[in-house]
C-alpha cells in the first residue's frame, strides 16, 4: 500500500532521497543497554506532487518518540540569546502586556517562556515530555503536559485563549499536521497572531542539509507546503522573516483569514524565491539524493585519510543531525572515539546505532584529539568558541554541512 501526503491525502510516489535505514536519532542508549538489539527505521523521504510537502512515513508514533524525551532546548546560549530577541520584538510588534496571553505549543523547558514571564506577560506552555516540562515548571512556568491538537486546544480554549501563539521548531515533528494546525485555529483570538519556526526545505537542498532528517523529523517545511496547509483551516500568512538558525529558517506570521491582514512584501518575495528554485517543481526534488551520495563521499574520505595518518578524532554535540549523518555515513568507533555535549542528561549514554560513547566537553582537554568534528554544524560559531583551547596542541575543527570543510 503506497503512503499518502498527510497534508493533502495525495499518494506518494516522488522520492526526495533515501538515507537508509537508521535507528531513531534521539534514542541515546544506556551503556548496560549496548548489547541490546535496537529497532532500525527506513530514512525513505517522499515529496507530494500535489502540494509539494517533503515528508517521512510514520513508523513511531509521536508517544513514543516524545514522551520522555532528552533534548533541553536551553543547551545552547545562541539559542537563549536568539529566543530573549523574539521576545523583545514580538512583544513591541504586538503590543503585548499583562493581560494579554502568549501560548507555547512545544515549549520544552520554558526556554522562550521565561522571557515573556519576566516582562510581566501571562504565559502557558503546553509540552508533551513530562521530563522536560518539569523543568519548566520548576521555573515557575505554567505547563500543560499534552500532544496539541484540535482536542487540547478546544479544552484549553476558555482559560488560555491566545494573543501570541508561539511555535518553534515544532511543526516538523507533527505526524498528523492538519490536526496540529486546527489546534491553532481553536486557540487563537479573533485579532491574534501565531508565529512558527521552521527549518527552510530551501536551505535544506542548497546547503546539503541530509542530516536534519531523521525520524522525529516528519515533514520538511517550504512556504508553499505551509500555506496550503493553513489555508486549508481558515488561517493565513501575512508576514515571513528569514533567520540564520539551524541552517536557514523561516518565522511565518499568521492570522485568522477573516482578519483580512494584507501580505507582507517579504512573504511575496519568499514565494517568488521558492518558485525560482523550482520547489514547485518535481524535478528539483528528484536531484537532491546525488548531491547527498557526493557528500558522503567527501566525509569517509577525511575519515580513511585521517585514520591512515593515526590521528584522533573527536565528535562535538550528540545531535540529532549527527546520528543521521554518522548512521548514512557509517561512522562508528574506529572512526569517532568518542563525542561530547554540554547536556549532562546525554552524558554517559551511547549513540544509537553506532554505540559512540558520550562524555562532557572536558573529556576534549583531557585527550587532545587531532579533530573535532563538529555534528551540529549549526552551532559551529559557538563551538568554536567555547573549544578554541585545541588549537593550542594543533588541533583543527572539521564541519561537514554543507561541504567538508578542516580548519
């Protein structure tokens, strides 16, 4: 039985590009769990050929992938730093106060909230990993534990009915995305707004960005996929902006439709670019699996020279985009000795599927590898400057996205 786009129920035949098979890329293992057999998923990516949305098949559910989940969005200062500017201009942009209500769906570990709650403005996070809401909660952010949808926000509606509903980098993870949006219709009020950001399909096929597919990952978002969708329940884009995080992203603006809010003349000229990439054209997604096999090429070839040489490599981040990357690739141990990240809840676990172990970034000083490979090239900037001790014994950082690049 062939898949279907789950925006339009169009059936799928278009392969985007297919890493494989790998395991899910959040699923760090407990070392007493090595030996344990771990389930691998197919990384088939599909685009619909009728309204252009880039997506995976749903082989676990949502419940599963995000109950109890290890990624605390406040790892990272580039982050906090970009999240505290948001919210000092969508609270001017908006005229948000004390009465007013801003709503984050996804809202991890009150991240973005906190911004808000320190300027006086009520807030309400809704996240669905317990684990992770209870630091929320434990910084005085009120935190619903629940999946959104249509459902939660009709539940929700009467107490917490939104003049600001934020959605960061959340909408990917959504399997059922018409429902997920509906949620925003029913939660909104009559004049206000929601913002989402997402990762830009656009950026992904120019810059090579393979890795940020991954299980968790069910959709890869352009404008022209987005507003189909939100058409389609009664709520309209009026504004986009184009950010630097995660490798080029979109914020969109929207509205309910009968709010009559005229397009920005930024939307309009994201549509014309999309247009003049051909992102509504099949042949453009049909290219983008030979660039990807050109990529994996140039990355085991860095790693056979440099085990050939005997020098040392070392992974930086425990992402997720580097558990494709090193599953597609087949990096394993006798590649990558080992990989850090500053989140102590993936300290001391294992990769999944390659079994790399995870240790804190003090593990670096302590060994003094030749390279550090930096798997979330995202955040290559601040690596670099939170590492630039290695080059004190010679050592080089390596970025793989969107060319292999040692320096």
């Amino acid at each position: 039985m062939k898949p279907v786009c789950r925006s339009c129920g169009t059936p799928l035949e278009t392969t985007f590009v297919d890493l494989g098979m790998s395991p899910l890329a959040n699923s760090l293992l407990k070392p007493e769990h090595g030996n344990d057999m771990e389930r691998f998923y197919p990384l088939h990516v599909f685009v619909c050929s009728q309204c252009f949305l880039v997506q995976l098949e749903e082989f676990e559910s949502p419940e599963h992938i995000f109950s109890d989940y290890l990624y605390f969005s406040s790892f990272s200062d580039a982050w906090l730093r970009h999240c505290s500017a948001y919210a000092d201009k969508v609270e001017a942009r908006l005229g948000l106060g004390p009465t007013s209500k801003v709503v984050e769906v996804a809202s991890n570990d009150g991240y973005l909230l906190q911004f808000f709650a320190k300027k006086g403005i009520p807030v309400l996070g809704i996240e669905p990993a317990a684990n992770v809401a209870q630091t929320a909660i434990g910084k005085g952010i009120q935190t619903e534990v629940a999946f959104f949808g249509r459902q939660t926000a009709e539940r929700l509606r009467d107490a917490h009915s939104a003049d600001l509903i934020a959605a960061n980098n959340v909408l990917a993870h959504v399997p059922d995305i018409n429902d997920f949006v509906a949620g925003f219709k029913a939660l909104l009020k009559p004049d206000g707004t929601i913002t989402v950001e997402f990762p830009h399909l656009l950026q992904l096929i120019r810059h090579r960005q393979y890795d940020t597919i991954y299980h968790e990952h069910f959709s890869y978002l352009s404008l022209l996929a987005i507003e189909a969708v939100f058409g389609r329940h009664g709520l309209a884009l009026y504004d986009v902006e184009e950010l630097p995080t995660h490798g080029g992203s979109l914020r969109i603006y929207a509205s309910h439709q009968e709010a009559g809010r005229a397009a920005s003349p930024a939307l309009l000229a994201v549509r014309v670019a999309e247009r003049a990439a051909g992102l509504d054209r099949l042949d453009t997604y049909r290219d983008f699996a030979a660039t990807v096999a050109l990529s994996k090429c140039d990355i085991l070839e860095f790693f056979i020279k440099a085990r050939r040489e005997g020098k040392t490599v070392a992974g930086y981040a425990a992402a997720a985009k580097g558990n494709t990357l090193l599953n597609y690739c087949g990096i394993g141990k006798e590649f990558i000795s080992y990989v850090v990240d500053r989140n102590p809840h993936k300290q001391g676990r294992l990769l999944p599927g390659t079994h790399i172990p995870v240790y804190g970034p003090e593990q670096i000083a302590q060994t003094k590898p030749d390279y550090l490979f930096i798997l979330a090239w995202n955040l290559r900037d601040e690596v670099v400057s939170q590492m630039h001790e290695i080059r004190g014994w010679g050592g080089k950082f390596v970025v793989p996205i969107p060319n292999l690049d040692v320096f």
